[in-house]
C-alpha cells in the first residue's frame, strides 16, 4: 500500500554505484531512502550509519515486508538481479533495477512477465539516457534537423572499472562479461537513438588489460538495422591512464551530421543551414533517472522499460556469442524474441 508521503525506496546492495541513487533520493521531493539491504553485515550497518541511521538488514524478505518500502531499487552485481527483481514483484513493489537487467535474455524476459502479472513497474536503469550529451543527441534526432539517422559511431573507453583482480567485474559468472556489464549501455542508446532495434549483432572482443581476464574487456559492436543502417561501437575498460574517461558520438543522418567530439559537452550540427552549436541541458543523470522511474509509477512512461532492459541484454548475449564464434548473431537465433 503507497502512502500519501514521499514514495519510500529500500535499496538493495549498498556499494558504489547504490551512493548515487541516494544522492538521488536524497534530492528528491517525491521519493525518500527508507531502508537498506546488503548480504554483507558490516557494508549494510556502514551504510545505515552514513544515511541517518535508516533501518537496514542483511534479510531481503524481511526488508520486502516493511510497510514504508514502496518501491525496490537494485545495486546489487549483475548475476543477482534476476532473483531479487522476482522477489520484488512477489512482494507487490515497484523496481528500478541497475543494468544489466539480468545476465540471460532468458532471465531477464521470466521478470518481464513478473512484473506484468504483478501490474508493477519495472525501470532499468540505462543511465546513459538520462545523461546531457544523450538527450542532446535524442532531442536533435527527435526534432528532425539532422533527418533519419542512417550511421551512429558511438564510442565510451574508460580505464577505472575493474579496480583489482578481486572485482567480481571481471567474473564472467557475476557479470555476465563485458557486453553485459558495459556494453548495454552503448547498445542501448544507440537503439535509442535510431529508433528501431537492430537485426544482427556482430561483436570483436580484446583481453586488452591482461590475456590471463576471463572477459573482453575492449569490445567492438557492429549493429544492422533495418532500412541497411548501421551503428558501430566501441566500449572500453583496459584504457591508460586508469582515470581516462572518453567519449565521442557521431551520427549521419539524412539531412545533416551531429558530432559530440572527444568529451565535449557541447554538440555540433551541420546541416545546409551551415555549422550550429547545441549547448547541453546541465542536469543530473541519476536524478533524471529516478524522475523517470516515479514518473512511470504516476503513469507515464520510463527513460528506460522493462522491455528496453530486455533488449539490451538480448543485444549484448548476442555481442558475446558474435565473439565466441566469430560470425554476426541474428537477434532471432535466441531463445527469445525481442520486440520494439
Ligand atoms: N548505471 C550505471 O551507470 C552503473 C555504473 C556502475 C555500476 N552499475 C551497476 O550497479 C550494480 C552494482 O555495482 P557496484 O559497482 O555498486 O558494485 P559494488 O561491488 O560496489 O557493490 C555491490 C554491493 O552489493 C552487495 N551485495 C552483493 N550481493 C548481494 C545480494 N544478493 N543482496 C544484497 N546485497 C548484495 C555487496 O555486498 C556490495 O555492498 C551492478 O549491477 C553494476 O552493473 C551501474
């Protein structure tokens, strides 16, 4: 049962990335952190420490059954998601799941279906969408000034992610490898941005940190659509220095280009009107994201779906059996089909 308060959240997993939702939370007036769950006792009493002393537990259900938790948000590694997310839609809550939606097209479709018995909203949190530089790209496409995108080059090298050799990052059975663990983000918004989902997925993977890595940590991910348009990739952890953070987007389209050039905020348009400048919108990402999720609750629609987690996944399953065997991956040889 929701109250007429501010919407409760219970956050489950309390490292890195679960610090930004509750600067999030903590910004809002529509949503307040109520409670935290780790399976790790001294990382779940730190962080109830460092929140105001908000009740926290090790027990998921436990959590589940508090009264002021109306909403489930998931920072927990990738390979738990599944099993969270369905004890969340038995437990009749909304959920903003972190990415990947789950590390299976399998897996993630069984929560789809969770979430649409239990008439519960489910978000992903494909947070690159709510990002100034994507929504500038979005609202360029959207407005038809550049025509119908007919190439994306997309390309996000980092060189921080894997922190050590501990990192269940690195462990294909926690993360599902690269593809899932960051390639759904670059998959995701280029969809996004061309409208459609693709039909193939070829993928070329580089153990570029170390040969002995389980996972690719370089990917390059080519994408057909229909209509013979195209996105090309590429998604880096294993970049020097460590702290190096790059990101360049270029999209072609029909009536014009749009460049988003080695980290500049800014985007540039060229079109027959000649060269414009799109001065980015100065937001904040995970705030944007929440909005999004308790805007779908309200009924409206998610910066990120259920079905948009699905696809990804799909995509990037597809991207790591494209590098087992070589060959492009039609999205129809899974084992489910992903529609727009
Ligand atoms: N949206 C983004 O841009 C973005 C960026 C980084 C990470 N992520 C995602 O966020 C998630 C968490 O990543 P992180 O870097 O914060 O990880 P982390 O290792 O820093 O934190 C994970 C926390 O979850 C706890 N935990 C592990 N299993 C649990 C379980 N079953 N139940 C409850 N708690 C559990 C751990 O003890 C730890 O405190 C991952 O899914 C990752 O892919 C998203």
């Amino acid at each position: 049962m929701e109250r007429d308060s501010a919407f409760g959240v219970l956050i489950v997993g309390t490292g890195a990335i679960a610090e930004l939702h509750i600067a999030a939370l903590r910004a809002s007036d529509r949503a307040e952190l109520v409670g935290l769950v780790d399976t790790d006792p001294a990382r779940a009493a730190a962080a109830s420490y460092a929140n105001g002393g908000v009740r926290s537990t090790t027990d998921l259900t436990e959590a589940l059954a508090w009264p002021e938790v109306d909403g489930v948000i998931v920072c927990t590694p990738n390979g738990s998601h599944a099993t969270i997310a369905h004890a969340v839609a038995a437990a009749g809550k909304h959920l903003l799941v972190e990415k990947p939606l789950a590390t299976t097209t399998v897996d993630a479709l069984a929560v789809l279906e969770d979430f649409r018995r239990a008439g519960r909203v489910l978000a992903t949190a494909q947070t690159h969408r709510a990002y100034d530089y994507s929504l500038a790209v979005k609202s360029a496409l959207d407005s038809g000034r550049i025509g119908d995108p007919l190439v994306i080059r997309a390309t996000l090298l980092g060189g921080w992610i894997w922190g050590d050799w501990r990192s269940w990052a690195i462990d294909p059975g926690a993360s599902g490898g690269h593809s899932l663990h960051n390639g759904v983000h670059l998959l995701d918004l280029v969809c996004w941005w061309m409208g459609a989902r693709p039909d193939s997925v070829y993928a070329r993977g580089r153990k570029q940190t170390a040969g002995e890595l389980e996972i690719y940590d370089y990917l390059e991910l080519v994408l057909r659509f229909p209509g013979n348009k195209i996105a090309q990739c590429e998604m880096s952890r294993a970049h020097r220095p460590g702290v190096i953070s790059h990101r360049d987007v270029q999209v072609i389209g029909t009536a014009g280009t749009l460049s988003l050039p080695w980290d500049a905020e800014p985007s540039l348009v060229l079109d027959e009107q000649g060269m414009s400048v799109l001065l980015p919108a100065g937001g904040n990402g995970f705030a944007r994201q929440l909005t999004g999720w308790l805007d779908a609750i309200a009924g409206g629609d998610a910066l990120a779906s259920g079905e948009d987690g699905l696809a990804a996944v799909a995509m990037a399953e597809a991207a790591e059996l494209s590098i087992a065997t070589g060959q492009p991956v039609p999205l129809t040889a899974l084992a489910v089909e992903v529609v727009p």
